[in-house]
C-alpha cells in the first residue's frame, strides 16, 4: 500500500553521551574510531542481545523488506546526483543498528554508483552511525563478512565490502548531532530508526491504558510532540552540514499515515499495542509488577505524520523535498504462516513472531520496573512479560504480526 506526494522543488534515541573522535585505525578496510565521552545524558533506547551475535537483525526480518521497498528511490539517486571527481564516494548510514539489514542495499548503491561513466572504480566509503552503546561487534561481523546475514524468506545477503574498494568505519556521536565533517557526505539513507527521541518526555507515565504517544485519541501529548518537533529540526539541520551539494538523504521512518496507522496497528490483524497492555496488565493482575510499574510504560519514540516530516524540511532553506510516500509493508512473519509457508504449530510461530518485537522494545519495559529491583530480577520478569505475548499470539497466531507504516522522504541539499 502506497501513498506518494511529489513536491516542487521549493518545497534511537541520543546515544546518552557527547562524544569527539580522536583517533582512527584502518584494518582490514574497516575504521574503528576512538572516542572520547564529554557529558553522559539519558539512556533512552538499549540494544538487545550479546554484542557480536547479530541479534537485532537475526530477528527483524521485516525491515529487509522496508529497505528494498525504498532500493529504487535510493538507486535512483546515486545514478543521477553530483558525482565529486578526485574522491570517494561517501554513503553515512543514519541508525545503523547492527548493520545487517541494510547490506543489501549498499551493495546495490556501490554496484550502481560504478555502472555511472568515469564511475567505474570509484572507491566508497561507508560510514556506520548509532548510538555510542550500540553492539559495535556486530556491526562489523556483518559489514565485513565475519557473520552472513539471510533476509526473511532465507537469501543470504552479500556485504559492499567483498565488492573491493570498499571502506567501513563507524561513528557514535548520535543522528541528533553532526556526526561528519560539513560538506563530507554524498549519499545518507536512514531506515526505522529516527523515531527515537533524543529524550523522553514520560508523559504517559501514570496510565495504565495507553503506552505510546500516537495510541492517545486526542493526539500526542504535548511534550512528545514538541520533543520530536525540535529533534526533527536538529536532525535536518546536522544532515544539511553533513551533505556535499546535491548529495541525497533518503529517510525511511516510522510515521503516522494519513489513515491513521502506525506500526503494529494497521487494518490487518490484532493491534501489536493491544497485545503488549494485555500481556503487560497480566503481570499485574498476577501480582508480578506493582500498580505504579504497570502504569509505568512511555515509549520514547514518536511516530510523525509526512506532515510534520514536511514542516521540518520548510524551516531548512538549503534542503529540498524531492518525493514523499507514505508505505505499509506488510509483517513477513504473518504473510508467510497464513500463507502456510512455514509449517510452523501456533506455538512455534509466536517463537518465532514475538522476538522482532522485542528487539526495539524490551528496554522500555525494563525502564517501568522499579529501581529497587535487581537487574536479574527484571530480566525475569520480562520473560514473563514475553512469555504472556507469545501464549497470547498462539491462541491466534494468524491475526498477529507486526507491519511497518514508514514515510519515506528523498531530500536534497541545494
């Protein structure tokens, strides 16, 4: 399902740190970069899993579908903007995560940069941000080959690095801020990851019906809103220093669409929110979790409209909107049960469903609990939490899965 606008051309949270690289090392083609924390500020979003194993990706098959559903308006770009003559071709991807997910399409970007005239051996580089405590390990197990990646239907994805003349180098400095040299950046792609507010306002702590800003029915509260707004703003405009002359960024995010979904929540199957209030309010009614950890859930994330996306881009004179659709690309995992690909039991596919919705989430629910806990303590609790989901998802598997609603925005810097 698509929605497109085409505009004339006037038209994870911060990493809980400020961080300054001051040195690199190059082996083996990858950069790891030294660096130097100034000020710790709010964790708001913890990966999941041991770093180095990849987790995030092992169990987010979705978002290879949301990354190829955006490959022609990534491909389309990097064969038709300004090619700097003398110089890498430098592609910053905003968000990374653990790198597996977009892999694919990196490596489409460097074999269609070099299809170009005089292109042919031109080097790339390619610049991993996230979070300073994002699972590093992982990231170059994927971009460098050490750990293979396979997409929801079990195709093993090749890494830009086997392509030769590929360079890989990470950064942690945060999507909130700059985090490259101005003018440095030919091409910067960021998928489902800048709905993370760089801090989080909790407004709906204390409600015990609602968990996330765009489940409210009169609208966000206020300060998600404005929080998002001001984050928005700051990431178009360290974007804007960030990018050469009529370099490209192509933004794939979270968004409310024009009628009214939102992930997890679309006009196919039970609502993924539904689903984490129930299993959520059972811990309490168990007597697992107290009243005020039950009502204690604000996910500091906000999901805009292509409205607020476009309002964000007006205030920034020297960026131009060059398309805006609004996608919903469906959740793999149900497509491929109802469609009796799988062979899986009920049980075995709320195994298999629950997790991609834990990877992103698991943190926030770990943040309701009471300080008075120990770590061990919460994390037993929250295999309950994830126990509850699954034998939930079981009693109907087919009506339970998670689709992507994302507006994705093609800007150019003038």
């Amino acid at each position: 399902m698509t929605t497109m606008m085409t505009m004339k051309p006037n038209m994870k949270q911060i990493i809980g740190a400020s961080i300054a690289t001051i040195c690199s090392t190059s082996v083996n083609g990858a950069t790891a970069f030294a660096l130097k924390v100034k000020t710790p500020i709010e964790n708001v979003h913890t990966p999941v899993g041991k770093d180095g194993e990849g987790e995030y990706t092992a169990a987010t098959k979705g978002c290879f579908d949301v990354i190829e559903a955006a490959s022609p308006l990534v491909l389309q770009e990097v064969s038709n903007q300004p090619i700097r003559k003398g110089q890498a071709f430098h592609v910053a991807d905003y968000g990374t995560a653990d790198a597996g997910t977009s892999l694919g399409l990196l490596s489409k970007v460097v074999r269609t940069l070099r299809e170009r005239k005089n292109a042919e051996k031109k080097e790339v580089v390619i610049h991993y941000e996230d979070q300073l405590n994002n699972e590093w390990k992982s990231v170059f197990n994927h971009a460098l080959g050490y750990k293979k990646v396979t997409d929801a239907y079990n195709t093993e994805i090749d890494t830009p690095y086997d392509l030769g003349g590929v360079f890989v180098e990470a950064n942690g400095v945060g999507f909130h801020n700059q985090c490259y040299a101005t003018g440095s950046i030919d091409l910067g792609v960021s998928f489902t990851a800048m709905h993370w507010l760089s801090s989080s306002p909790s407004s709906l702590k204390g409600s015990k019906s609602i968990m996330h800003a765009a489940r409210c029915p009169d609208g966000p509260p206020e300060g998600e809103k404005l929080q998002a707004e001001e984050d928005w703003y700051k990431i178009l405009r360290a974007r804007s220093q960030e990018l050469t002359k009529g370099g490209r960024f192509v933004c794939v995010n979270f968004c409310v669409s024009k009628e009214g979904y939102f992930l997890g929540q679309t006009d196919v199957g039970s609502s993924m929110w539904n689903s984490f209030q129930s299993s959520w309010d059972k811990l309490a009614a168990d007597g697992v979790i107290t009243d005020e950890e039950q009502s204690g859930v604000s996910f500091p994330n906000y999901y805009r409209t292509t409205e607020e996306f476009l309002a964000g881009i007006e205030r920034c004179p020297d960026l131009k909107l060059v398309t805006a659709e609004e996608k919903i690309v469906r959740c793999p995992y149900r497509e491929q049960f109802v469609a009796g690909q799988t062979d899986m039991s009920p049980q075995e596919y709320a195994k298999s469903f629950v997790p991609t919705t834990r990877t992103w989430s698991h943190s926030t629910f770990k943040a309701a609990l009471g300080d008075d806990r120990t770590d061990d303590e919460k994390e037993k609790i929250l295999e309950q939490f994830w126990s509850n989901y699954e034998e939930l998802v079981a009693q109907s598997p087919e009506t339970h899965g998670m689709d992507y609603v994302h507006s994705y925005l093609v800007i150019e810097k003038m």
